[in-house]
C-alpha cells in the first residue's frame, strides 16, 4: 500500500536512489573532467514535459543521464567567469538531508530555524556586528539589498512609509560608479527610483570620498533627503574595495545608512592577512549584503542580510495576520519568526548547507581557499605582465583579474579579439572567462572563487589565451 505520491515499492526506489547517489559523486570525484558544454539540441527537446508519470526508477536514470551532465560548469576548476561559486561536496550531503526534512523556515518552533540561528549568529561574529544584530539567510545578495534599503528607508521616514508610500520625498543614495547593478535594481523595486543613486567617481582605492561629500552636499542644497551609501566591498568589474571606514565616518557625520554590497568580497573578512584588511571597518555598516553561493562556495542559492539595528529590520518587514499568530508553547512558538525579516513567508533550508560547509571545512579552510584565490589571481596578474602582447587592464587587487591579449591591435579590434577568445575557449572547454568593458575595450576578465583552482589551471587558461591569440 502507497501513501498518496510515495514510492509504490520501497526497495526500487531505494535501489534507484542510491544508483543516482553513486551518479552525482562519481560526477563531484570527476570534476576536473567535466567543463561547461552546451546542451544537445536532442537533450534540450528531451526536457519537455508531455505526459509524465514514468515513475522513479526511470526519473532517476533520466536525473543522471540527462540533467547532471549539464550544468554551468561552475564546478570545474577552470572555470573563472562573472563570480559562480564552485560548489562543496558538503552540499551533496546538506541538499539531500534539506528535502528528506522539508522544512519550511518562515517560523515556528522546529530544528532547522535554530540551525538558521547557529548560520546567522557565526555571521555576526565574522562581521562584528553586535549581538543585537538581526539577519536573515535569502536567495542571494539582489534580494538582501532590498531588504537592507527598505530597513534604511523605514529609518529615514519611518514605518508609516509602508502605508503610505513615500509620497514627495525625495530619498538619494551614493554608491561608487562600480556598484552592481543589484543596488539599482533594489532602488528601483523599492519606489526610490534608480535616478536617485548618485555613481561616485573612484579610483583603485575606492570611491572618492571629497566627490561622495560633494554630492550630498548638492542633492541637500536641492532639496533632496541624502539616506544611504552603499560601500562595496569587492566590486563585480574589477574586484575593488571601498575604505569602508572612511565611508563609515561620512555615514556617521551625515546621518546616513551605510550599507555594504559584499556580495563575495565580504569573505575575505576570514582568509587572514592581508585579504582581511581589504574589509577593515565592516563591522561599522548598518547593514551588510552577502552571498554563501559565491566565495563560500555554497551550493545555490544563498545569501545573506544582516541589519545592525534589529528594530529597524523588523519595522521594515514584520507584519503577521492572526493565523500566524505566534504562542508561547508547542509548534506555533519560538522567537524569532524569519518571516518577519524579509519578504518571504515560506522559505527553504537555506541555512544547511552553510552550516554544513562550517561543520564539514570549518572557518580556516575556507578561508584558506579564499587566499588561496587570491593567490590564483596575482598568479594570473603575474604571468599577464609577463607576456609581451598582454596587459593588465587593472591592478589584481583580490580574485580578479582583467587584462587584455594583445596590445598591438586597436581598441576595437582588442575588443573583438578579447570576446572571440573568451567564446572559443569556453566551447572548447579550455577554460571559461566573461568579459568586461573596461576604458573603453573590452577584456578578458577572470573571476576566482574556485576552490578546485590549482596554479598549474591558471598556467594553462593563460597559455590558452596566448595560443588562440598568437592562432587567430
Ligand atoms: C553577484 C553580485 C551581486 C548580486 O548578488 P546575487 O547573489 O547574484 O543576487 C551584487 N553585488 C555584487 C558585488 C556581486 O558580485
């Protein structure tokens, strides 16, 4: 007898299940092997649904024969394009045990929300935020910068703004030229609108902080209500950090939130010296936006919001109808609720995989492997400037590095040089760069947060460069 959609018999399922365990770590053990591909036409059109109802034995087969092979190829150790983490073979285990519990962590009184606690606590003390500090595990940084702007919006107008809209007022935020696009996207989704995000000049060191006064100084002159600066710490072109002290002073004289855009950046906070000094004042940010997917190679998705002022996160998003109403016993109890910390009220197991990945590797060795990128990316800056046609577009200041291949051409022509390269090498399964525009030329650019990274990848992505250049 078979409950509703369990397995009609136990010891197939059990069979199947395991055989397609053996599937996915044959695949992590084989990561080397594995770099991107595009899918098969025939796979793609094998994707559609029509019919169903082919049973598990069959789902599991078609899991690993169709679907494991075609990933994005973020697993594979030379893979250095836009920031995808590499994923953890933790993940294996933590994703396995998140759908066996589905667990829902809106609230309640159950295991999983203290594991979200356990993630959330670990952060604030890496960030040195207090322990009043809030926060809140989501899809990624995109959405904890929505949650950190809308916190920053209450503390400038106040809760009723979540009635009454913010009518005239005018809220403007400063953020450097390099802010990612996430920051405008939350401005936007949020009613204060992209135009109102000042883009600050800055240079290798981060925004500029006489241009930053400058602009506040006008938009108050104006008439407008200066609300936040958003630092980043670890900008998507060209991997920069702002001072976030100094922007922490400005903040504090101002009146303004800071908020830090540390998407991946942020970890360097725990791979020791110097990386660690790149962040120095992050424990100043009202509010801190960060990704476990990217440079903690958690599987996706997962992000992280936390929120120095606590009451302030909670008079952004907190709001219950009364059958959520919490009790002080049994299932419905239990303090606090995430779903008053963001804008989800059903939410998944996020917090698993980071804190498997804490239990399995520990703060050390992640953060090894975070220096260790580092490492990868002055290696790569090194045999950049080594080559006699290359150039360094930016000095390697953490994980990234952008250059260009060849010198001798002209801008356009670097430009198209530099994309064909980054295409071929991508089919070819050499390697797998993005590519940024950057003065004016767009270039190669490599992003490490891979762990599987070995000098001797980042040897041969470069000699792959020079070999499709010195070919074409
Ligand atoms: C990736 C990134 C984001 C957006 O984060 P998601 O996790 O993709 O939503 C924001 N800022 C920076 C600097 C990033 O690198």
């Amino acid at each position: 007898m078979t409950d509703g959609l369990d397995p009609e018999d136990p010891a197939a399922f059990r069979r199947a299940a395991h055989a397609l365990l053996d599937a996915c770590l044959d695949r992590l053990e084989g990561a080397r092997d594995y770099p991107w591909q595009s899918v098969p036409e025939a796979v793609k059109a094998g994707y559609r649904l029509d019919g169903g109802g082919q049973g598990e034995t069959t789902l599991a087969q078609r899991l690993a024969a169709d679907v494991l092979p075609h990933g994005t190829g973020n697993t594979h150790p030379r893979f250095f394009g836009w920031v995808h983490g590499t994923g953890l073979a933790s993940g294996l285990m933590s994703e396995m045990v998140a759908a066996t519990m589905n667990a829902n962590l809106g609230g309640r009184d159950h295991g999983a929300i203290y594991v979200e606690r356990a993630v959330i606590d670990w952060s604030r003390g890496v960030f040195g935020f207090p322990e009043t500090a809030s926060g809140v595990l989501v899809t990624g940084t995109s959405q904890a910068t929505v949650i950190a702007l809308a916190a920053a919006r209450v503390r400038a107008l106040g809760q009723q703004v979540r009635k009454t809209g913010q009518g005239a007022a005018r809220l403007t935020a400063y953020a450097g030229a390099g802010v990612h696009n996430a920051t405008k996207k939350a401005l936007e989704l949020l009613g204060i609108g992209s135009d109102n995000l000042r883009a600050i000049p800055e240079t290798d060191a981060g925004m500029d902080t006489g241009a930053l006064h400058a602009a506040i100084a006008a938009d108050r002159a104006a008439g407008a209500m200066p609300f936040a600066v958003i630092g980043t710490a670890g900008s998507v072109d060209l991997g920069r950090f702002d001072d976030l002290n100094a922007l922490a002073d400005i903040a504090r004289d101002e009146g303004l939130w800071l908020h830090v855009d540390g998407a991946f950046g942020a970890w360097v906070r725990i791979a020791g010296a110097p990386w660690s000094g790149l962040v120095t004042g992050i424990d100043r940010a009202d509010s801190l936006a960060c990704d476990f997917h990217k440079w903690m190679y958690v599987p996706y998705d997962c992000g992280l919001v936390l929120i120095r002022d606590e009451a302030a996160h909670r008079a952004a998003f907190a709001a219950r109808p009364s059958y959520l109403e919490g009790q002080d016993r049994g299932l419905a109890g239990g303090d606090p609720w995430y779903c008053d910390y963001g804008v989800d009220l059903s939410r998944g197991n996020r917090a698993l995989k980071v804190w498997s990945a804490l239990v399995a590797y520990g703060p050390e060795r992640l953060g090894a492997a975070i220096a260790d990128n580092c490492a990868r990316a002055a290696q790569m800056g090194d045999l950049v400037a080594a080559d006699p046609h290359m150039r360094l577009m930016a000095p390697v200041v953490s994980n990234l590095c952008v250059f260009t291949a060849d010198t001798r051409l002209p801008a356009d022509g670097q430009s198209a040089l530099n994309t064909a390269i980054a295409q071929d090498l991508q089919l070819s399964g050499d390697a797998v760069f993005s590519t940024v525009t950057i003065d004016g030329i767009t270039a190669l650019r490599a992003a490490i947060t891979n762990h599987r990274t070995r000098p001797e990848d980042v040897v041969q992505a470069i000699t792959a460069v020079a070999h499709a250049r010195d070919a074409g």
